[in-house]
C-alpha cells in the first residue's frame, strides 16, 4: 500500500483555510477556495468587506504557522466582492443595492442607514448611499451638506454628492428644505427611479438605499423595477414597532427580495455617569422577530446621545470618532451585512443550479 504525505503547501493551505474557517465561523470547505499558496506566500481574497479583522487574520496564521515550523515568508489580505444575480438589470457599476427599511417611523432606520454606510467604509468597500424617503429626506442634514447643489458632467446625469468620502443622492438635495414634497405615489416612485438611475454613480460595492418607513407604493417600486440584491430591517424593541418590521419582512420576501437581517436599534440605554442599564423600549423583541422569521440579528445598538448629536451636527459619528465603542458596534454590523449577502449570493446559485 502507497501512503501519500502532504507537501508543506498543503499542510500551509489547510491551515489557512481553518484559520478562515474559525475566525469568520463558515465551515473550512466555504473558505478554502479563498486561499492561494505559492513560494511560501499566502494570498487570501475575500468575498466581503471585513477590513477591520485582516490584521488580526495574519497574526493568527503566522503564529499557527509559526507553531508548526511551515515556512510562511508574508501575508496577502485582498477584498473582491461580487454583484449578486438580481431580476431586474443591474444599474451601471452599482454590484449591490442594499435597501434599509422599517414598517414604521421613529425607530433611527436613516441614522442607521448613513452610520452603516460608513461602516461599510470602514470594512473596505465602495459605498454609496441612496435617499429614497422622497416625503421626507433626512441624508442631506445627516451628511452636513445641505447647501450643496447639483452639478452635471453632460446634461444627462448627476454627479452624486460627497460627503467624508462617501458618494450620496437625495430629493432633499432639489427640492428646499422648507418647501413639503407633495406628490402622489406614483410621481414619487418616479422620482425615486431617475435619483437612482440618472445619478452617474461611480464604482461601488454596496449602495445603501435608505428607505421611507411603511410598506407602500416607494418600497414596491424598489423591489420590483430595481435591482435590489437584499433588504436590511430596522425596529426597536418595542412591541409597536416589532409588529411593523414583521410587515416590512413580509413585504420584502412577497416580491422575493431576499431579507438579510435585522438591526435591533435602540436596544437599550446605558447611564454614561453610573453604568446602569435600562431596557426603554422593552427587551428582545427585535431578537424574538429574528427567531421567527429565521433571519440573523445583525447587531443590536443602544439609545445614546451621542449619535444624536453627530447626526444634528452633520458629522456622522463613524466619522467624528471611530473608535469609539458605538462606532465598532455599526462596523460590526457591517461586517454581517456584508457576509450575509455573500452567503446569501451562494444560496442563490444553489438553487439556480437544482
């Protein structure tokens, strides 16, 4: 009998591929394709943003390879993230269009949204953040840049507004602040499709489509004449706005836009002189909705002032202090949203190839 020995390459490539494994909690046969071994270089392309962990991903397989006397001469950490397969034609180099909604208002989706976005950012990728609350436009006081006025390069299409690097679109940006938009359902809808398709986005990875609260004629809009590669749903704990989020699921997974997560806002509030805690808007609820509908719970965020007073003030809080607790706490959350559309993109495939 013929006995096979692994090479040091294979022994190196296993042990990557199990780093990956525990580190990102996939199973090594997810992660394995993404490592490429020659001359004693690891190569190691991601298929989602997660920029803020590449440091302590080499670290461990340098200690591990270390451990087990394989020759590792450096680390190479390189993000590709892909467009996933939508129904609807994709939109000029936009690979993903992430929409934020929520069954009601009040419950901080825009904040949210604009936070998320930089997170995004943060993680790697090329974000561009969509204003869809025709009715209501909060993205150009969130990104402190109101007075801005449109430009074009050839009389076709807008070039997006940019704010701490980030590329924007918003009604709020042609129609006065003071001025109330008041347009039936169907002009708004239209409104909301020339923003999105006669704004000349650049290349970007995710853009972050910051929805109006409700489940009506904008939401169908989005979800079936454009290509939305999954929702994203905002709620507090509170019973009132539970009940709404569970409609906004159900709306999204009627027109098949498949729903990646939710986003527990305003979890819970934390004395900033003492430490206490206290659950304002009751407890678990936006982890309950979770389990129910058998989606993940993409993060859960307190109720702090300080995301209040950046947002006023037209810093955002990413920005203005990024590495402060609750800045974490929306790159995290990145993280998930963009790992679970990539899982999410494999699952689509499956079932294309049944």
């Amino acid at each position: 009998m013929l006995f096979s020995r692994s090479t040091p390459e294979q022994k190196l490539q296993s042990l990557v591929s199990e780093q990956l494994a525990t580190l990102f909690e996939l199973s090594v046969n997810q992660v394995e394709t993404w490592v490429t071994i020659a001359n004693n270089a690891v190569l190691i392309t991601l298929p989602f943003a997660a920029q803020t962990l590449h440091d302590t991903l080499k670290k461990r397989i340098e200690l591990a390879a270390s451990e087990q006397n394989l020759p590792l001469d450096h680390v190479l950490i390189e993000t590709k993230i892909h467009a996933s397969a939508t129904k609807v034609k994709k939109v000029g180099q936009i690979k993903n269009i992430i929409a934020v909604a929520s069954g009601k208002g009040g419950v901080g989706k825009s904040t949210s949204s604009v936070n998320i976005a930089y997170a995004l950012m943060a993680q790697g990728a090329k974000v561009g953040l969509l204003d869809a609350d025709i009715y209501g436009p909060s993205v150009p006081i969130m990104l402190g840049n109101t007075d801005s006025t449109p430009a074009s390069r050839d009389d076709k299409t807008i070039i997006p507004f940019a704010a701490h690097g980030l590329v924007a679109s918003s009604i709020g940006y042609f129609v006065p602040a003071e001025n109330a938009t008041v347009w039936r359902g169907p002009m708004a809808s239209k409104a909301l499709e020339q923003l999105l398709r006669e704004t000349d986005w650049p290349e970007l990875d995710y853009l972050i489509v910051d929805m109006p609260p409700g489940t009506g004629d904008i939401q169908l809009t989005l979800a079936q004449q454009m290509p939305v590669s999954a929702a994203v749903i905002v709620t507090t704990p509170q019973d009132l706005a539970v009940a709404d989020a569970s409609k906004g699921i159900a709306m999204f997974n009627k027109v098949d836009v498949p729903v990646l997560g939710l986003i527990e806002n305003m979890s819970l509030y934390i004395c900033p002189k003492c430490g206490h805690q206290e659950h304002i808007f009751a407890q678990n609820g936006g982890v309950e909705l979770a389990k129910r509908n058998k989606v993940p719970l993409l993060g859960q965020l307190p109720l702090n002032s300080k995301i209040r007073h950046y947002t006023d003030q037209g810093t955002p809080l990413l920005i203005a202090e990024p590495n402060d607790p609750l800045s974490q706490s929306y790159i995290t959350c990145a993280l998930a949203i963009s790992k679970q559309l990539y899982l999410q993109s494999l699952m689509d495939i499956r079932i294309q190839n049944i």
